[in-house]
C-alpha cells in the first residue's frame, strides 16, 4: 500500500460539518450502486449455472442413447465388453469436468451474494448508523455552545436591568434627597456590581466554549466522519479481494487479470478521497470574532471587575463554587482522555493493519461507537471544566491586590487540557500544547479558594497535521519596517513586583524591582510575554507584574524594507536537511536582525547564510550560520 503523509479533514476544514456529512452520505449511498452490481452479476453466474447444469444433463442422456451406436455400430456381431470406446470415454469426463465447472460456478454466485453483496448491505447499514451518531454528537456540542451564549445574553440583560434600576433610584434621589433612598441606591449599586460581574465571566466562558467547539470538538466529529469514510474504503478494498479470490478459485485462467484488479485495490490508499475531497473543499474561513463587554449606556465604561467588600464575598463565593465544578469534572476529563487516546490508538493502528483489531476480535465500527459514547461524556464534562477554569482564571486575574485568602504572589502552572485530542498524538507525536497539573488551591480556615492557576498559550504552536486544532496558537508582535533616521513610539513596560524563578523552557526568570519590555500582553490564561534587555524572551506570572505606557525612541531600518511578518502559523520549521555533495544557497544579510525567538536566527549586516529551507510564503526563510540555524524575515537578505 502506498504510504502517504495522514491528513485530518478536523484540522484543514473549519466548521465543515454540513459539508463533510453530506460527503460521507454520497460515499455511503453509492454503495447501494455496488451492491446492485453483485446480485446482478450473481443472479448472470446463478442463470450460467443452471443452463451448464440442463445442457449438461441433457447432454448425458444424449450420450446415453448414441454410445453403443458410436462405439460399436448398430449391428454389432459380437457384443463387446464394454458399450463405450475410447473416445466416448473421454466424452462422458469432458461432461463430468463441465458439470462440476456448473456446481463451481452456482457456488460462485451463491458465495458472491452472502460474502459480497449481504457484506455491502451490512456495512452501509453499520456505517449510516455510526453517521447517525455523529450527527447526534453534533447536535450535542451546537447546542452546548448556544448555550454558552444564551447564557450570555441573559447574563447582559441582567447587568442593563439592574443599571436601569441603580439610575432610576438616583433620579429619585436627585429630586428629592433622603436617607432611605440613600441606602436603596447602595444596595442597588451592589446587585448592580455583581451583575456586573457575572456578565464579564459568562464573556469569557462563552469566548473560551466558542474556541473549543472550532478547535476542539467539531475537528473531532469531522474526524470521525472521516474515519467511517476512510473505514469504508478499507473495508470495500477487502470485500472486493474476497470477490476476486472466489472468482480465482473458481477459473483460474483468469488469475493474471484478477491478480492485476488486486494490485490495483491495493493502491487505493485509504486517505485518497479524503484527499482529493480536501483539495476541493479548501475556501477561506474566518473564525467568529471574540465576545466583548459592552457597557451599560447609562452606567460603567469600563470592563474591570467590581471588587467592593460585598462584591468580593461574592466573588470568593464564586470562586469557590468553580473550584468544586473545575475538580469533579477534571477527574471525569482525565480518564475520558485515557479512554479516548487508547481508542484513537486501536483505530489507527487497524487503519494500516487491517479491519478487525486481533488482539481483541472486534471491528472498527465497535471502536467508532466507543469513541462516540466516550466524546459525548467528555464533551459535557469539559464544558463544565472549561467553564469553572475560566471562571477562577478571571477572577483571579481581575482582583487585583484584593485579599483572596493568599497572603502572598500567585504561581501559576500551566495544563494542556486540550493538547491530546491533536492528530499528532494518534500518531504517537509530540505537540506543543502545554501540559502539567494545575497548580494546588490554598485555601484559608474558612475553605474559601484562594486561586487556581489555568493553562496558557503555546509559544510556538501545535503539530500534527499543521496544528490547525490548536485554539492556544501563539501570536508573535512585530512592529511595522520603519522607512528611517528614528521615531517615538509607546510600548507597554513592566515592572517585577516579585522574584520569579522560570520552571520552563518557554519562561523567563526575573528579579524583583526589575524592568521589561512586555511584547505580549496577558490573554486570559494568566501569563504575560516579555522581552528582557538582554535580549531574552519569555513568559512569567501576569500576577508578578505591572504594567505602564512608556514612550520609547527606536531607529528606522533602510527605506523600502518590509517587517517580519507575524508568523502566526501555529506549523514548526520542519528541520533543515542534511548537508550532502549538493551546495546549499547562500544568502547575503542586507540588515542586521535580533531574533525575538528560540526558533529564530540573528543576523549580522553583511554575513552570508546557508539557505536550509526556502521561503513557504509565510515571509520567512530558514537558514544556518556559524553552527546556528533558525528562521529570518526574507526580505532582509540577497540570495546568492
């Protein structure tokens, strides 16, 4: 079988499930197409059958009536021994091989409609029910993430009711002044404040759901829609061998034309129509924009979080009402998540090794609805995580210097909750998503959560099939190509309020007091990217930093040199090939360029660079020099 590079209809096709369904039920209706064909061609070789089967019969008794006549003539004188000579011998075995070549050919026919035709039947039935399911999953996830919304709206059109109450009180007061009403407006302010609060949580809830439905759990359907798909290729490519392995055995003159229809299943690679399904299929998708906090038009202007004595109980109420959800639902998550990545494994491997799984004598289609029972679970489940994670993140994160029970700086550890559902872990490959524990909740004497540390984005992207799935794709700033001489620009500076030691490749340790350029500002997973001024970048705690406008004078590169374009591709530099007898490109640097990156490679103004990889189209090239290899924006060199 020709081995090609897996693809994932779940990762290139965004919110492709009315299109990739309708796909999958044209491959399945065509099956009925190819079942007709065989209880055709079964009920020709039936009818061959039975007419061998007469001429045969008649023939015998023809045979019966001239073989004396044949043998001996019709006036024998001396009666011989035997009534049939040599030749009408031969005769009656040429009859007796045509007669078993008859039976052959009806047990051919017979065989073609229980182990060809019945087999078509039975899978498009298995496989239109798997469908069927998928479809109900489907429905599942759409309706969880309507429900986020919903939830939204609601929570917005309590925050504006309870705005209109608060000003309402207040023109009341306005006119007439009393204490009474004066005590009114302040409860009022403090419904108003919580409302207030809750609205900008279900934000974010709804933002961080509508992400895991386009990256996570509808690229999962889409997935398994393409593994029925695929599993219909695979198991049509094997009822057609045992098709022509019948036919062999039943005219083996015909072996080298039915070896030649086997070799060409065999090329049918599994992935090939998904390819081509792919390929014209590809359009331009632009992912929903974000939710964002619209204020009241009579009340708050801004989005931050109200954190008065009543409002904070609330919150700690709130926080501690998450905590619960986010731990019951991580420990139901967590085994899913084993479950399902063993089931991913099992069908992969039956994928290049065949339809039934050995070790265990079960089908793919036992696999597929397995997998459908354990993502419907793990789907709600995660939701409730998802939402109790975003919930604390933002609390966290919003209260500012507001005692939460923790005396001193939150630590923040990051987990990938999402990383293993990547194509790339199928196949036994390493992704970037971010993995771990979540950090320990300290609680005080009362049991009031203090914090929970959350997951954060991955600097440099997912893999496995481009890596499209990953929702926590890292952006990298880079300012526009200036035209010259120098110019004032505003950047956001930092400023350490405690030590940080980095526990990670991808983090930065700092000291406290010091101060830094923040390249990257905090996303919501309680992580801020900065730049050191020696050059190091990373991440640290958002919760050990603040953060001021600063104005800063940088200088202009040459006129008519473009940026580095923001590579915002979430697909790693594949590794530059070996150096053999051929000589790699060179290129001259025109500008001098500091990478901002591990993955990047600094140049020196008029140093020559080894091209290992061209530019893809993304305004990068990678390259190698003085034993470092990384990637350089290419517009800042001169091939050679």
């Amino acid at each position: 079988m020709t081995e090609i590079q897996n693809v994932s209809i779940g990762t290139e096709l965004k919110d492709g499930f009315k299109t990739t369904n309708k796909w999958l039920s044209n491959n399945l209706s065509w099956l009925t197409d190819i079942e007709y064909f065989y209880k055709q061609r079964a009920l020709i070789e039936k009818e061959y059958a039975t007419k061998l089967q007469a001429l045969c019969s008649e023939s015998f008794k023809r045979k019966a009536k001239c073989t004396t006549v044949v043998s001996v003539g019709d006036e024998p004188t001396i009666t011989p021994g035997s009534l049939e000579n040599s030749t009408m011998v031969v005769w009656n075995e040429i009859l007796n091989k045509t007669e078993l070549i008859s039976k052959d050919k009806m047990k051919f026919a017979n065989d073609m409609n229980v182990n060809v035709a019945d087999k078509i039947t039975n899978f498009k039935r298995t496989a239109e029910t798997l469908q069927r399911k998928y479809g109900e999953l489907n429905d599942l996830i759409i309706k969880e993430k309507e429900t986020a919304v919903s939830d939204l709206k609601k929570a917005k059109h309590g925050y504006d009711s309870s705005c209109e109450d608060v000003e309402h009180v207040r023109s009341k007061i306005e006119k007439s002044s009393k204490e009474k009403l004066q005590k009114k407006l302040g409860e009022k302010e403090v419904k108003m404040n919580i409302s207030k609060n809750s609205y900008l949580i279900k934000i974010n809830q709804a933002n961080r759901l509508k992400d895991k439905f386009y990256y996570q759990d509808l690229p999962e359907i889409l997935d398994g829609l393409q593994d029925l798909n695929e599993f219909k290729t695979i198991e049509l490519g094997k009822i057609w061998k045992d098709c022509i392995t019948l036919e062999t055995d039943c005219n083996n003159s015909l072996n080298q034309h039915l070896q030649s229809s086997v070799e060409i299943i065999d090329k049918n690679n599994y992935q090939l129509d998904t390819i081509m399904f792919i390929k014209h299929n590809l359009s331009q998708w632009n992912e929903p924009p974000d939710f964002y906090y619209e204020p009241s038009p009579i009340w708050h202007e801004d989005d931050d979080m109200v954190v008065k004595p009543d409002e904070l109980n609330d919150l700690k109420k709130k926080v501690d009402q998450a905590n619960k959800k986010y731990s019951e639902c991580d420990r139901t998550c967590e085994n899913l998540q084993v479950k399902i990545s063993e089931v991913n494994q099992i069908k992969m491997d039956m994928k290049k090794n065949g339809n039934v799984d050995e070790k265990y004598n079960k089908k793919f289609s036992y696999y597929l609805d397995e997998n459908i029972q354990c993502l419907k679970l793990f789907v709600v489940s995660d939701n409730k995580k998802v939402s109790a994670e975003v919930e604390l993140e933002y609390i966290q994160s919003n209260v500012g210097d507001q005692d939460l029970t923790i005396t001193g700086p939150i630590e923040q550890k990051k987990k990938g909750h999402l990383s293993f559902f990547k194509r790339g872990n199928k196949q036994g490959t390493k992704t970037n998503g971010s993995s771990g524990d979540v950090a320990s909740i300290s609680t005080n004497t009362s049991g009031e959560v203090a914090s929970l540390a959350s997951e954060r984005r991955s600097v440099s992207g997912g893999g496995g099939g481009g890596g499209i799935k990953s929702m926590m794709a890292s952006r990298f700033h880079h300012s526009s190509a200036p035209s010259g001489g120098s110019e004032k620009i505003t950047i956001d500076e930092g400023k350490a309020l405690y030590e940080y030691q980095a526990t990670a490749d991808d983090e930065v340790q700092m000291k406290a007091g010091e101060t830094f350029e923040v390249t990257e500002t905090d996303d919501g997973s309680g992580w801020t990217k900065i730049k050191k001024d020696n050059g190091t970048v990373g991440l640290v705690p958002t919760s050990y930093i603040v953060i001021n406008k600063v104005q800063k004078t940088i200088s202009r590169a040459p006129s008519g040199i473009s940026a580095p374009p923001s590579r915002k591709s979430s697909v790693p530099p594949k590794v530059a090939p070996k150096r053999g007898a051929k000589k790699l490109p060179q290129a001259k640097a025109l500008y001098a360029y500091q990478a901002e990156g591990d993955d990047e490679l600094s140049l020196i103004a008029g140093e020559t660079i080894a091209i290992t990889e061209a530019d893809d189209g993304s305004g990068w090239t990678m390259g190698e020099s003085k034993g470092a290899k990384g990637l350089f924006p290419t517009s800042y060199v001169q091939f050679l």
